[in-house]
C-alpha cells in the first residue's frame, strides 16, 4: 500500500459512509434552497460552505476519538459549559431583548449551544458510571445536572435552544431506564401547568410577555396577522401554496416577494415547500428518516451504556429539531426559533448537529465489548 493510499484510507476509516451520504444530501438541498431563498446571491452559500468546511472538519476530529476518551472529556466540557453559560449570566452582550452571547475579545460564542453536546454527554457518563445499580437518587442527581443549565438559557431568554438541551437530556434519561412511574406524573403536571398559565395574566407571571404571545398567536394567527402572528401566517401560505410540485426551483412567490420572514435560517422549510411542494417535502422526511434510522442503527448495536445513551439522545435530539422547526413553521407549534437541521443558514447550529454526527460515527467505529469507566 502506497503512502497516498494509505493516508486516504486513514482518512475515510473514522467516517461512517451511509450517515455520511445522508447527510451530504441534506445540505445539498439545503444550499440549493439558501440559493433560492438568498435571492440568488452566492454571499450565504458560499458563506455556509465555510460553515461546513469547520464542521466537517469538527465532526471528523470527533469521529476519530475513541469512546472512553470522549467519555473523560464528559465532566470538563460540562464544567466548562456551565462556566459560560454563568460567564453570559453575568457578562452577555443583549442584542434584540435576550442575552446569548459572550464576548471573549477574540472569539464571540454562544454558550448554549456547547451544552446541546455536553449535557448528553455528561449524563451518558454519569449514569455509565453507576450502570451496576441505577437507583431513584441517581435519576434525581441526574435531574439537576438536567436543570441546571436549562435553567440558565431559559434566563437569557431562549426558549428554543432550551428546548433541544432539555429534549437531549429528557432522552438519556428515558433511555437510561426511567420508570413510567416516574414520568407519566411529570407529564401530567406540565401539561396541566401549561393549561393554568395559558390565561394570559397568569401567563405573564410565569413566562416572558413574547414567549405568552406566540402560543397566543398560535392558537388565533389572525388576531394579529401583520404582527405577532406574521410569521405564523406567510409560513403556512407558503407551504400551502406550493401544492403537490410546487412552483419550481427560484419561482416561488411568497419567497422572493419578501413576504417570508427569516427566510434563510428558521423559515427556510417554507422556502423549500413553496418551491418543491408535497413531493419535495415527502423526499425532505425521507432524508430525515434515513438519517435517524441510522443513528438508532449505530445506538442499537453499541456495545456500552455510555455509547446507547448518548447514541439514542443524539438522534432524537436531531428529530427533535426537525419536528419543532416544521412544526412552527406549518403553524402546529409556537415559533420558538429553532433552525431546520443541515437546512438552515448558520455555523454554530451546523457545527453543533455535525459534531453529534461524528459522536454517532465514533460510536459505530469504536465499539468494544470490555466496559470502560
């Protein structure tokens, strides 16, 4: 074998060829729809393929690591997301009402995004490490670990990114074996919470003004149909008038009459369905599927609790994205400003859903039969 062959085969040997091949699809449909929905100007294209280019490169570096060294850097990245998310809590830069972000001078970044990756992690490890004899305590302490920085994002705010962080830890827990017992009352109590506070003084107390507004909004779009509850409305316009082939590549109207707001990022879905109707959206959840029967492929075949746990959370955790972005977009669920998975415009959300690919192909490519700790 030559030297060239050889580092080639070094190359490919982490990367698994099928998540990879669905996911190189995605974001070619996604590049082709930015191009539509940027109004044909290569700026964001060529921007995300930047954006790509560092998460490919993210996802290999992961791929390469073997699962008990992932599993070491569980603790530390955990510490040391919660350390910026306390680091925004204190110092963040506000921009448009919420407090997200925090300036390093030489690097600007998002914190809440990091525990997306680290919360699963943390608690994969953490109940790895007490697999033996999983008790109630264990499924508590793994609850504040949960809360914790929840909590934190939930205060900038940011009701999306909450919900992807709390969504992925929700995940390792129900994988980890917590009793229905458990989790039909929690249930029970959300929702019963949430049908008190939709009263909007009661509302107003418990969440922020805007969060109360969109689930208004949902419930009657029109009551505010050039305001809160635009978005609601040109999305499902969009969608609807695409009907069963949509209107063609470039040609849809809602899109380039500028009538879709956030176009390129959150409402990129409607973008796409006005322009491939039905059928492109039936392909669009193909792709999907392919690409989370995959992960629950590698999930069902690892061979550790560490590497099911954080298998299983990754792969809902990107259904989960899916299914809230369509959602609030055909108008089912809230707007809460989650991105379309490898669709949507942006390097940190692209970096973060690249890097969970790269745990699933490190899972997959590392499995062992002797259990580290």
């Amino acid at each position: 074998m030559t030297m060239i062959s050889r580092l080639w085969h070094a190359f490919w040997r982490p990367l698994d060829i099928w998540l990879l091949l669905v996911v190189l699809a995605l974001l070619t449909v996604g590049q082709i729809t930015l191009y539509s929905a940027g109004d044909r100007s290569m700026i964001k294209v060529e921007a995300q393929l930047f954006n790509f280019a560092v998460a490919a490169v993210a996802m290999w570096l992961v791929a390469s690591q073997p699962l008990p060294r992932l599993m070491s850097l569980a603790p530390p990245l955990y510490a040391l997301g919660m350390i910026l998310l306390l680091g925004v809590f204190f110092f963040g830069e506000t921009s448009k009402g919420a407090t997200r972000w925090l300036n390093l001078h030489f690097i600007r970044i998002q914190p809440s995004e990091m525990m997306k990756i680290a919360l699963p992690m943390m608690l994969a490890w953490y109940m790895h490490r007490h697999e033996a004899a999983l008790r109630v305590k264990d499924f508590v302490v793994a609850g504040v670990l949960l809360a914790l920085p929840v909590a934190l994002v939930l205060k900038q705010p940011d009701l999306g990114t909450a919900i992807l962080i709390s969504g992925s830890g929700c995940f390792v827990l129900f994988l980890a074996g917590l009793s229905w017992r458990l989790i039909i009352p929690v249930v029970l109590l959300l929702a019963g919470g949430i049908w008190y506070v939709m009263d909007a003084p009661r509302c107003e107390q418990v969440f922020h003004k805007y969060q109360c507004t969109r689930v208004q909004i949902l419930i009657d779009p029109l009551s505010d149909p050039l305001g809160k509850g635009y978005h609601t409305l040109q999305g499902t316009i969009a969608i609807g008038s695409g009907g069963v082939t949509g209107k063609g590549w470039l040609q849809g109207t809602q899109t380039h009459l500028d009538y879709i707001p956030e176009r390129t990022t959150d409402f990129i879905f409607a973008v796409y369905a006005e322009e491939f109707g039905l059928v492109g959206g039936c392909v669009l959840l193909v792709l999907y599927t392919l690409l989370l029967l995959r992960g629950l492929a590698i999930t069902l075949h690892a061979t550790t609790l560490f590497g099911r746990l954080l298998g299983g959370a990754v792969t809902m955790t990107l259904f989960t994205y899916a299914f809230v972005n369509m959602g609030m977009v055909s108008g089912i669920l809230p707007v809460v400003g989650v991105p379309l998975p490898l669709m949507s415009y942006g390097g940190t959300s692209l970096v973060t859903l690249l890097t969970g690919m790269g745990l699933l192909m490190s899972i997959h490519r590392h499995k062992s039969l002797i259990k580290f700790s």
